[in-house]
C-alpha cells in the first residue's frame, strides 16, 4: 500500500464514513472475532446490568451480551454515523425489544447522568483518544460506583507492525495504558494478555495478540 493508502485506512480506522466505512466495519469483524469474544468473556454480561460499549462499530457482537438476559440493557456509542446506522439495522431484534440503543456521541463528552451504567467497556478505541484525560474522566463520571471498566487493546508490540499507524495512532505497552488509569481515578484490577490465532493480512500471516485492562473507579 502507498502512503495516500495507508492514511486512508486509518482514516477509516478512526472513524468509519461512506461506502468504504460499511466495509471497513466488516473487515473489521473477521479481524477482531477473538479479541471481541474474550473481552465479551471478561465483562461477563448479568441480569439486570446496565451495559455501555464505547465505539461498537456495526454492532455485530451485541448479540453476544443481550442473548444471555431480557434484562440486560445495552448502550452503544460511536462518533461515526455510518457504524451508528449500520449498529441499528444490524440490531433491529434488539432495539425494538427495548434492550438495545445506539447513540452518535463524543466519548469527551458522555451524554448520560452520573452513574448510568455498572460496566463500561472499549475494544481497539484508545488509539484515537485526543484527550485521554476528559475521555476517563467521562467514562468515570457515568460509571456507577463499583462497576467496572474494561478497557481492550493491541499492545504496542504488536502495533508497531502495522504501517497504518503511523497515522493518527497513540500505541500504548501494558505498563502505559496501566499508569494512565491510574493517572485519571481508576484502580487496575487486572491485566490480561492474550495470544490469539495467527491473521492473514494481505497476503501475511501476522501473529495477534491483545491486552484486556479490568479498572474500577476510586
């Protein structure tokens, strides 16, 4: 891929938009099923949680949380309209059960009263945090106390491979995305870190990974 290319891709990355969006959001399916299902595994949906998911993409895997209980209620936010639009058709079933909603929002700026959810997670989002500051101070705001926020990502060893992310991409190792929580309110509960099974890209096998950070509000 030329350099035009790559910027288009983490572009789209980043935020999703148009017909390229639409197949971005699909690519990105195949790619993230192992790192999406674990963290899945982790935030462990339960009756009656309040569940927010903070950039979902086209919402594929909400399945997985809302099948396990009527009660569950499911918040989904992204700044891109696309993956909003495709989230809800998507999730039709589920929206119209009354367990599912899909917000175009600003993660700076949550638009929820405090203490709205019992968990909070993110998956492959902390990349594009301008201000990761007002980002955790927002999410720590609508999180109940108690709850939990789980935080998924590719560490930075893993990241660096990829050309792409030389564009618009903060990588963060285990031990920076760990201080950073701990910089903004959150004690860390639990750092976990996943092999996964090797990934075709263009051509390549590349070895995955990714890193599961479990925090809770002080």
């Amino acid at each position: 891929m030329d350099e035009q290319e790559l910027r288009q891709l983490a572009a789209q990355l980043r935020q999703p938009s148009g017909q390229a969006g639409i197949q971005t959001g699909e690519w990105m399916n195949r790619g993230n099923v192992h790192i999406n299902l674990e963290t899945l595994k982790i935030v462990n949906a339960a009756a009656n949680d309040t569940i927010l998911e903070i950039g979902m993409g086209n919402g594929f895997f909400v399945k997985e949380i809302l099948q396990k209980n009527e009660s569950i209620q499911y918040t989904g936010v992204d700044f891109s309209d696309v993956m909003i639009s495709e989230a809800q058709r998507i999730n039709k079933e589920w929206i119209e059960k009354g367990q599912a909603k899909f917000i175009l929002a600003d993660v700076n700026a949550l638009p929820f009263a405090d203490n709205s959810f019992s968990k909070i997670f993110t998956i492959n989002t902390i990349y594009f945090w301008d201000d990761p500051a007002a980002v955790l101070a927002s999410v720590k705001r609508v999180l109940r106390p108690g709850g939990q926020f789980i935080i998924t990502l590719r560490p930075k060893r893993q990241m660096q491979q990829y050309p792409f992310t030389r564009y618009g991409f903060t990588m963060y190792s285990k031990e920076a995305a760990t201080l950073l929580l701990l910089q903004n309110g959150f004690s860390v509960l639990q750092a976990i870190e996943n092999k996964e099974p090797d990934f075709e890209l263009k051509g390549n096998m590349v070895a995955m990974e990714h890193l599961v950070m479990v925090a809770a509000k002080i």
